[in-house]
C-alpha cells in the first residue's frame, strides 16, 4: 500500500518496543501508554535539493516520538508520527497539510523543514486554527500566525541579535577585526541576516569592504574568490547555505589565499568541518553534542541514539547538530504543552505555551515574544581539529575551547 | 456516427458540471487543493502547445510568462494593496505583452527556428528572473502574500483558488479546442510540418505565430497570478526554476501534443502521480515507480496518449462506407485562353545571393491563359525566378505584377491570396496532415472566402480532379512519388490560382505517368489557369507550351514559339556546347 | 573598475568552469545533433559515474584512474543498453526527452536511496593544488579537465570529419534512407554513438567526483546551462560545444568580477540573446 498506512503500523509497533528503553533511561517502571494513537501529521523535503537536511530531521523526530512513548505518549495515548515527502516544494508542502488535516484528519501538525514550505504549512494552519512548531525559519518577522511557535532561539530579530554576538565574540580576540567583507547567497533567510551583519558591522566602527550578493545555486565561485582575496578583510562573513562555503574556500585555495576569519552562516557541518579548508571556520548554531549540553536531561542518551541511527542510514556525518536539535526540541515542546495544558486542543496548547517556559535540548524557552518568540541563544562555533567546538558566548564554549583568530 | 459523437459530449458536460460543484459539496480542503493543482498543470501545459504543440516553435520559456503572472499579482497585491482578483487580468496582459514583444522581434527571423527559440526563450527567463531577483521586485527576499485579502467565494480560500484555477482550465481548453478547429489552428499545424509551404500557400505565419505566442503566454500569466495566492510566498528559484518548463514539454508529450486535449491528458497522469507516493517511506522508491510507468507510456504510445488512443478507436469503428462526398461540381469558369492579355508582367527583375547574382535583370510577360516553358542549364536561375515570384525570396530590384497587381516585395502568404500558387520539384506536403487536410488547407488560404463545407469540397474536387480519390484520408507518407506529385498539384489548384508556376513536375516519373501529367496540365490549362512551368525534359516542354522561355546564367536568352526556340542554335549551344550547335 | 589581475584571474576561473560545461555539453550535443535524441539522462549517468568514482575511491581507495578504467567502459556499456531501447522502439526526438527524463529520476531515486541525499565529498589531495603563473593561478584538477575536454572534442571533431565511421554518422545525421543506401548502417553507428556519449558522461562524472561535492539533487542544477551551451555551440559540433561553454563561463565569471556576482546571468545571457538576434550563424 502506498501511503501512510504501513508508516502509521510501524510506528505504533515500533513505539511500543522503543518502551523497553534499553538504551541507558533510568530504570522508572511506568505505565505504558494505550489507547488510540494520537496521531502526528507533518511533511519533511525528502526528495529535491532540500533533502539532506531534512534527512536529519526524520531521524531526529523518530528518535523523539519513541522517547515519548517510553514515558507516558501524550496524556497517557502512544504517539503516531505521519509523515510525507513534500518534495522540497511549498505548493506540495500546503496540499500536503491539507491533506493531513482535513483527510488523514490528524489530531496535531509538526512543521517541516526550511522557509519556504514552512510558510506554505503555517497559511494552513491558520486556517484550520491548528498550532504549529517549527524549528529552521530564519525569518521570524514572517511567522505572524499567532498559534506558530519556534522550537529554535532565534529571537524576534536575529538580524539585529545575532552580529552583535559574532562581534561581541570577535572583540574579545588580540587583534579585533577592523574590515569586514559581506557575501551572501540571494535565499532570503542568508540574506536577511547578510543584511543585518552589515548593518551592525557599520554600527560597530567595522569597515564593510566589500558586500557582494551571489544567486543561490552557483556554481562558480572563482570570481567571487579573486574579489575576496584582492579585498583581503580582516574577517569574511558568508551568508552561506549547503554547499556554497566549501565552494569557496575551495576556490579561495586554488588561489593560494586562505582567510583570515571566516564565518559562514548555514553551511552543511558535516563537509565544512571535514574539508581541509574547513579549518577555524565559524559558523552559527544553537547546540553541540558537547558540554554543558550534554547534561541536559536526557541529551547524552539522544545524542548517543542519533549516532546510531544516523551511522546505520548511512549518513557520511552521523553526529547530531543544530538541525536535528530544533527537530528534537520541537518535539519537547509539543509534549511539554500537551502535558502541560493537559489537552490535544490546539487552542489550548497555544494558550498553555503562551504563558509558560519549556526545558529544551536547546535551552529554557519562551514564547511570549514578538511573533512568539522568546529570547535569541544563537551561539557561534568554531571547527577545531575536525570538529565543531562553540566558542562563543564562553559560557556555552565547549570545556576549554576559544576562539581561535589570526 | 451520431452516438459516438454524443458520448463524449455528454461525458464532457458531465465532468464540468460535476467539476464546478465540487467545491459547494463540501469536500476535505485537500482535494480542492489537489484539484486546483491538476487545474494549473491542465492550463500551463495546453497554454504551452498552442505555441509549441501546434506549430513546433518548442519554447523552453514557459516559466518567463508564469513567472511575469506570478510577481505582478505578488507586487501589485502585496505592495499596492490591489485587490487580487483584479490582478489577475494585469498579470495575464502583462505576459502576453511579453511574448508578443519576443515574437514580434524573433519571428521575423527565418533563422530563429528549432532550438534557437528554444535556446532563445530559455535566455529570456534567465534574464527575466535575475532582473527580478535583483531589483525590488523580489530583490532576494521573496514575496510574503499572507496579508492580501483573499475575496472568498463558496466560503473558503482553498475553494476559492479551485473555482479560478477550474476557470482558467475550462477557458485554456475551449481556447485550445477553437484554436484548434479554426483557421488559425490548420495554419498552426501546417507551419509545424513546413513553414516555408504554409507561407506559401496562404498562411499568414507570422501574424499566427505571433497570435499563439501571446495567447499561449497570457494564459500562462494568468495561471501565475492565481498561483500566486496559492503558493503564499514567492521566491524567484521556485518560480522560475526549471520544473514548470520541463513538465509542461514532459505532460504534453506524454498526452500528445499536437491534439487539443492531449496536454490535459498528460497533466493530469503526471500531475496525479506526483501525489501517488507521499507518503515519508516510499517517497524515493515512489519517484522511480512513477518515472518508470512513464516510460513504458511513452514507449508504447509514441504520438502521445490521446493520439494514439483516437488511431486504436479509429481502426474498432466499423469501417464505414467511403466518405460520403457530396460531389457539387464546384463552379469552375473554363473559358478559351484570352491570348490578348497579360497576367504576368515581369520588368528588370534582378536577385542577388550576397556576391552571387542569380537573375540579372529578367523582363518576361506571360499572357493569359498561356503555358510557358521556362527552360535552361543548370544554375540559369529558372528555380530562383519561380522562388522570387512565388515570394519565397525577395527580389533585389525589379517590379511583378500578377493582374495588375505589384506583388513585387510582398511576403509570400500575400502573394499566395493574390493567385499565385506554385508546386515544389520534391514534393513537401504536410507531413503529418491528411491528403484531405492537406488540400483544404490550400483551398482555406489561397482561395476566395468560403465556408468550412465549401472549402471541404472544393478541396474534394481537386483530389478528383488530379486522380487522388480515395485517398482522402491517406497520409503524404502512404502515396507514391507520381502521387505525392499530384497532391502538389492539387494543393495548388485548389487556391484557384490565376498563376500556376510548376517547378519540374514530371521529373521523377516512369512515361506513363508523364504523360498523364502532360494530360492533366493540359486540363488545368482547360480551366482558365495560367501555368509557367520549369522543365527539363524536353519533349513535354515542346508539347506542351505556347510559348518557350530559355534563361542563361540569370539573363532571358531566348523566347518565342516552342520549335523555333528549340532549334535556335545558339540555344541547343547553351545546353550542349558550341560544338554540338555547328 | 577592478584590477587587471581580477579580470585575469576571473577569466581563468570562468574558462575553467566552462570546461565542465563543455565536458558536460558534449555527449548531450552530439546525442541531440547526429541522433535527433535529446538525452536528459546524461547529467545523472554523469554523477552515478562520480557517485561510483566516490565509492570506490573512499571505501576500496582505488586512485581516480584506476576507478575512470573501470567506470568509463561501464557506462559505455549503459550507453549501449540505453540505445537498445531508443532503437528497438523507434523513438522520436520529443519522446526521447520524457524517456531520458525519466530515467534520470531513476538513476537519482537509485543514487539517493544508497548514498542517501547526504552531501559526500571525495577528499583528494589535488584539488586545491593550483600553478601560478605570474599574478595568476591556475587550479590543476579544472586545467586537466579542460585539456581532457580539449582532447575529446578535438578528437571527436577529427574523427567526425576524417574517418568513414564519422563521416557515416554525420551523413546519416542529415539524411539516414540516403546513406543507408550507400551502405551506412545506421543503426550499429547510432549503437557506437550512445555509448560514446555515455562515456563521456563518465569522463565528466570522474572530474565532478574530484571537484565537486555530491548529493543527488546536484544532477539537475546543471540542466539549465549545458543546454544553453549545446544549442550555442551547434548540435552535433563537439568543437562548438567546448567552446561555447568556455564563451559562457567566462561570460559569467567575468560578469561577476565587474557587477554583483547576481547579475551575472543577465550579463551573459543578454550577450547571447544579442548574438542571436544579431547573427546566430556566427556560432
């Protein structure tokens, strides 16, 4: 059968058996959940060119939606995620919810992955009045639904917040950076917060160099490169998204040039850390499977869970990151409301997160916020030795890493 | 006959009343949705072939006119507050704008055919969508529709999209259904076999291909503008990537793309299978189901699945009885050749090939009612004369005047519909239309203004006329050279030309069939035409003609009475050397 | 107005990356030009070939060479069974497009599901290598492209216009009933052609396994370019097909040095609609 009645089977089975809980919970006996699933709709970009992230994503989720049924599911009912493909297209994305909604008829929607079909998911959530969580919006100014939440600290205006942290980071080093070059691809999460970097940059005595825009999706960064080296800034920063920071470093090698600091903003971990050019970069994030996030509740036990299955799936780089974190806290949230408004009604739950804080894998959160959205945690991080290590705010820093700068 | 015609009628009427029901029915929002998709793949791709299907102009630029629709209703809705219902008929204006600008200045190129206007169109949406990624029309940060009002019609946004979306298919249906069966649709299909023939029988080609250009691209701007709406948040790479392009070409291909319903066929196969593995597990797997069920499609239907569908019912029916023709003679006027007047005037007519001059100054008169033979060596600049009369080349200097007319720079289609019609030495019928369609067609453009029933006879005589009955509906690809020689003929007469120009009719054929070429010219001669015919072999030149014309090396060498011309040495020189003429 | 050394430097760049679209524009070319099918197909045949050339260079750590011997005959054997379904089944050029199209869907659901849409990159110590000349450097790996390219294009060209094979495939091109009857036999040519074809997709696929990053929806962002590159150059013309996607490349590249590197499709793009409309035989 080809849709998502083999899912919805497996699901159920496999949250029961995820109830033996052999991997390291504390030995609580509790009461199995039972009864009708509640049923959890949402879609991921499995196929199309938003796939590899929306990878992490799934597993991230599965791994959550066992966890719950290990302890009570929600308000004791065991947990069924239905989850679709919306190809990486908004239009599917909104059928798709609709579908969820008014066929599957489910009782809850997760959001899915990426701006687009994130907006795409939140015009139909509003019009079925249904709540909605989502974890990798860059732009929080557009999610003026009042029942959307973000399950990631981005803060009301990360394009104010968030350069002041990476110059707050920069000015603690020897030799703080005095020019600064901004590229960005044209994907409008990369380019607002380009924006707001050269703003702040500008606010900050920074000299902006160079503010160079790319369309996203190219491929030749050679150009861009010799522009780059001849401006030769104190600092680069990349509104980068995938691929494109590895792309030009690459060709910022083949120029024999390597930058001196160089921040990128969404690349993919995995290769950027890896490559050889990768070296001292610093990008953003929200959490690492370091200290003092892995004491947080139940985070070492996730994050050991995620290696696993991400190594079975064949993943290149099986280790959790920022990504599959936001995934992981929008299930904490959804379960804390659930539990804690003692209710599957959507407006309940609204009113329930409105007014209260959630522990999350990425911190204490709220939402009563502008657009609900509670204070920024957005943190910088560094690749030292082939791993991503935060540097930055310090009291985030893994146990004795600094910022490296040259 | 009657029942068959009335089945898929009804069943037509059927589906659009049910159709436009739906969405009062109260169905889960999912399937307005769902609909409305099939809805905007259905226009987009039928909107594509009247251009591309029709007249085989394959544009890869589709995505420009959606893309212009879309972002004209995302900036007059979301930054001038426009209503968005009234956006719509801007965003369709605006893109036929476009692509009748991009026609009006490519058409007239002879040489921006095939994959250059593809390549073309292409170009043109990359421009289109940098311009627009780099300005403030998106200017990268997308478009955000969520606070334009959305006027609510059977009370629910998603029902709303659906009624317009159904709209817009119903109305690019019936469009492509009249183009379809109209004038402009038989000068499409015949400019999609052979644009140089249909220009020359009468098909004014670039005021149609101009015409569906903007048609084809004001649907889809319209289609745009709605989408608008239905996306919520417009992003230059969505819109203008390569998807919608590729699978407008993809559904109309799959449907068949030179039939009227064949692209909706096609969307609605392709546009369901995308929503046939959603589902989170099967997604991948899914894809190469739906790509592998595609290509065993196509590999088992080539023409496309609505063609091939009507070839399979087609060849079920019962044979029926031969076309039932209602032969009325049509009225043909045989009066006696008028020898005293001129038809033709041809005064210092020169044509030069960039350095090459090909006629060097020709002044010729054909009487009425004459026949002409116009002979000489090879390269003397015969065809090229018949080239710059027919107005397949223009002249370089010089005057033609066919019955007082200056025909002189006029395009070819002009010049067709002021009675000159001429045959091709290899015969180019329209490959993919009927031997029917192929003289009716001639009989459409060439002649006076009939109506269809009219034409369809007149057209029937001439297949008669020229031998060809029962051949009606063959293809050119089922007749013989002798055959395909007289369907050329056919076609032509059927214009009611008062100057026929055959270029080397008779070469090709065993001497049987010459002469029953020979008889035939003669009858036509018999009905009142004029005919200026280019001959190589000799003896059906001297038969035949009142008159003989000898052109060497561009210049009018000899003309006079058949024999004598024939025997003057210094034309049996020409051909033969001086050697031989002594 | 920026630097000499810029503009250079950005030159070099453009003509290198041209050279992919050339390698790229090439087997596509001669498919669409000397057999009328238009094979979409090409891109993903051209990253399973980088996707294998990975596989093997990481888990077994067998040097690109050694893994091009294997991979190329590989594909020209692909090549072989792709044309026996064109042949066997007469498929015309608009149906080739929605066959090729699917099967490439095929071939990125098959890369997908085992390589997963995770981006893997091929580590090798060449391609950051570059020899400077003067102010300017020149990366190896893209230069070893294009004097690959080069060398297939060249050579294809030559064997076009000099040998019987190629002058027999040229011929069918134009008219197959003609040639066939001075004894061309079409249909063992057009089995040699597709697999040609193929193996270059799979030269192609090797250099993207040692330059690019991997993930399976990369096969698409390539289909836009090359075909703009394929109609430019002529179908058919491997020489055109090298050069026009230098010309683009270049275009572009240098658009970027000048402008905000997100004009630079206008840039290139509005130079090619002006030589169109203004004489496209020049190409």
């Amino acid at each position: 059968m080809v849709n998502g009645q083999s899912w919805r089977r497996r699901g159920v089975l496999a949250s029961l058996a995820g109830m033996t809980a052999a991997l390291g919970a504390p030995a609580i006996v509790r009461a199995a959940p039972s009864g009708k699933p509640v049923r959890v709709g949402g879609t991921l970009s499995l196929t199309g060119f938003l796939a590899q992230t929306a990878l992490v994503h799934k597993i991230a989720a599965e791994i959550m939606v066992e966890e719950i049924n290990g302890r009570n599911g929600f308000l004791g009912r065991p947990v069924e995620y239905v989850l679709l493909d919306d190809q990486s297209k908004p239009e599917v994305a909104r059928s798709l919810y609709e579908k969820l909604i008014t066929v599957d008829k489910v009782d809850l929607i997760q959001g899915p992955y990426a701006t687009a079909p994130i907006l795409a998911a939140m015009a139909v959530a509003q019009r079925f009045g249904k709540v909605m969580i989502q974890s990798s919006m860059g732009i929080p100014k557009l999610q003026t639904y009042d029942m959307a939440f973000p399950a990631t600290p981005f803060g009301p205006e990360p394009d104010v917040t968030y350069p002041n942290v990476i110059l707050d980071a920069m000015a603690t080093v020897p030799t703080p950076p005095k020019t600064i070059v901004v590229l960005t691809s044209k994907f409008p999460s990369a380019q607002f917060m380009a924006q707001g970097m050269r703003t702040q940059a500008e606010k900050r005595g920074v000299k902006v160099l160079m503010y160079l825009e790319y369309e996203s999706g190219n491929r030749d960064f050679g150009a861009i490169a010799a522009r780059v080296k001849e401006a030769n800034p104190d600092f680069l920063w990349v509104g980068s998204l995938g691929l494109e920071s590895n792309q030009l470093l690459e060709s910022l090698r083949k120029l024999d040039y390597t930058p001196k600091n160089h921040f990128h903003l969404y690349p993919a971990p995995g290769p950027l850390a890896l490559s050889p050019d990768g070296k001292n970069a610093l990008s953003s994030t929200f959490f690492e499977p370091a200290e003092p996030f892995l004491s947080r509740p139940g985070v070492k036990r996730i994050a050991e869970e995620f290696k696993t299955r991400a190594t079975k799936a064949n993943l290149p780089y099986p280790i959790i990151d920022g990504q599959a974190a936001g995934m992981v806290s929008e299930w904490q949230i959804l379960e804390a409301a659930v539990n804690g408004a003692n209710s599957l009604e959507d407006k309940a739950i609204a009113a329930w997160l409105k007014k209260s804080k959630v522990d999350t894998i990425l911190g204490l959160q709220r939402f009563n916020g502008p657009f609900n959205h509670g204070d920024a945690s957005q943190m910088v991080k560094q690749v030292q030795d082939t791993e991503w290590k935060i540097v930055w705010p310090t009291q985030f820093a893994a146990p004795g890493a600094k910022l490296i700068a040259s | 006959m009657m029942m068959q015609n009335a089945v898929p009628k009804l069943a037509a009427v059927a589906a659009v009343a049910v159709l436009a029901y739906l969405p009062g029915a109260g169905m889960p929002a999912f399937y307005d949705s769902f609909l409305y998709l099939l809805f905007f793949w259905i226009s987009l791709s039928t909107s594509w072939a009247l251009l591309s299907g029709f007249a085989g102009y394959f544009s890869l630029g589709h995505a420009a006119f959606f893309g212009v629709g879309m972002y004209t209703t995302g900036t007059l809705a979301a930054k001038f507050g426009v209503p968005f219902l009234a956006t719509i008929p801007a965003a369709a204006l605006l893109s036929a704008l476009l692509g009748m600008g991009i026609g009006a200045v490519v058409f007239r190129l002879k040489r921006l055919r095939g994959d250059l206007f593809a390549l073309l169109t292409l170009a043109v949406t990359f421009v289109i969508a940098t311009i627009i990624l780099n300005t403030d029309i998106d200017g990268g940060s997308g478009v955000f529709m969520s606070a334009v009002p959305m006027p609510q019609i059977f009370g629910s946004p998603s029902a709303t999209l659906y009624v317009l979306g159904f709209g817009i298919c119903l109305l690019t249906l019936a469009i492509a259904w009249k183009v379809a069966h109209s004038r402009l649709g038989m000068g499409l299909f015949a400019i999609h076999d052979d644009e140089d023939v249909a220009e020359a029988k009468g098909v004014p080609t670039f005021r149609y291909k101009l015409f569906a250009f903007g048609l084809s691209a004001g649907i889809a701007g319209a289609v745009g503008g709605i989408h608008a709406m239905y996306v919520g948040f417009l992003t230059v790479s969505e819109t203008f990537g390569l998807t919608v392009p590729l699978y407008v070409v993809l559904m109309s291909v799959l449907g068949g793309s030179r039939h009227w319903f064949g692209p909706a066929v096609g969307a609605i196969l392709i546009g369901a299978s995308l929503y046939a593995f959603t589902s989170g597990s099967e997604a991948m797997i899914g894809r190469a189901i739906v790509a592998l069920m595609l290509i065993l499609a196509i590999l088992w239907l080539p023409d496309g699945v609505v063609p091939t569908l009507l070839r399979w019912f087609a060849r079920r029916r019962t044979k029926a009885a031969a076309p039932v023709v209602a032969l009325r003679p049509a009225a043909v006027e045989s009066t006696a050749p008028v020898v005293n007047r001129n038809i033709v005037e041809i005064r210092d007519v020169t044509k030069s090939f960039g350095g090459l001059q090909a006629l060097r100054g020709v002044s010729l008169d054909v009487r009425e009612g004459e026949i002409l033979g116009l002979v000489g060596p090879n390269g003397s600049g015969k065809t090229t004369l018949i080239n710059v009369i027919s107005g397949h080349f223009p002249l370089t200097s010089g005057s033609v005047a066919v019955d007082g007319v200056q025909i002189g720079n006029l395009p070819a289609h002009e010049i067709a519909r002021r009675g000159v019609a001429r045959t091709y030495q290899i015969p180019r019928p329209f490959a993919n239309m009927s031997v029917l369609d192929n003289v009716t067609l001639a009989a459409t453009f060439g002649g006076p203004a009939r109506n269809a029933r009219e034409m369809r006879d007149e057209a029937l005589h001439w297949i008669t006329f020229t031998n060809l009955g029962g051949k009606e509906e063959a293809l050119p690809a089922d007749l013989n050279l002798h055959e395909r020689k007289f369907l050329e003929l056919a076609r032509a007469l059927a214009a009611r030309p008062k100057l026929l120009l055959l270029d080397e009719v008779l070469s090709g054929l065993n001497p049987a069939e010459i002469d029953n070429a020979i008889r035939l010219v003669r009858a036509i001669r018999a009905q009142g035409s004029t005919i200026v015919f280019v001959e190589h072999l000799m003896r059906a030149v001297v038969e035949l003609s009142d008159r003989i014309a000898v052109l060497n090396e561009g210049s009018l060498f000899a003309l006079g009475a058949p024999r004598e011309v024939m025997s003057d040495p210094r034309v049996v020189s020409i051909y033969l050397g001086k050697a031989y003429a002594a | 107005m920026p630097s000499a050394t810029l503009l250079g430097q950005a030159l070099i760049s453009g003509v290198m990356a041209g050279g992919m679209y050339g390698l790229l524009a090439l087997g596509l070319s001669l498919s669409w030009g000397l057999m009328r099918l238009v094979n979409l197909s090409h891109f993903a045949l051209a990253f399973l070939a980088a996707y294998i050339t990975y596989e093997l260079g990481t888990t077994y750590h067998l040097a690109p060479w050694w893994s091009a011997a294997l991979v190329i005959p590989a594909m020209f054997v692909i090549g072989l069974m792709q044309h026996w379904v064109f042949d066997r089944f007469k498929v015309n050029e608009l149906a080739s497009l929605l066959i090729t199209f699917s099967f490439a869907v095929i071939v990125e659901s098959g890369i997908q599901l085992y390589w997963t849409a995770d981006y893997r990159r091929f580590e090798n110590h060449y391609s950051g290598l570059s020899l400077r000349a003067g102010p300017f450097y020149i990366p190896v790996l893209e230069l070893t492209l294009c004097l690959v390219a080069g060398a297939l294009a060249w050579g294809t060209w030559l064997w076009l216009r000099k040998t019987y094979v190629g002058k027999a495939l040229r011929a069918s091109a134009e008219d197959a009933d003609i040639a066939a009857a001075y004894g061309v036999d079409h249909r063992r040519l057009s089995f040699l052609l597709s697999g040609l074809c193929a193996a270059y997709a799979g030269v192609a696929g090797t250099f993207i396994a040692l330059i690019a990053t991997l993930a399976p929806a990369q096969i698409w962002s390539y289909l836009g370019v090359v075909f703009a590159v394929v109609i430019i150059g002529r179908l058919g013309n491997p020489l055109g097909a090298l050069f026009a996607g230098m010309l683009i490349g270049a275009s572009e590249s240098l658009a970027m040095a000048v402008f905000s590197p997100a004009w630079a499709p206008v840039v290139s793009f509005s130079v090619l609609i002006a030589i169109l409309l203004w004489d496209p035989d020049w190409a």
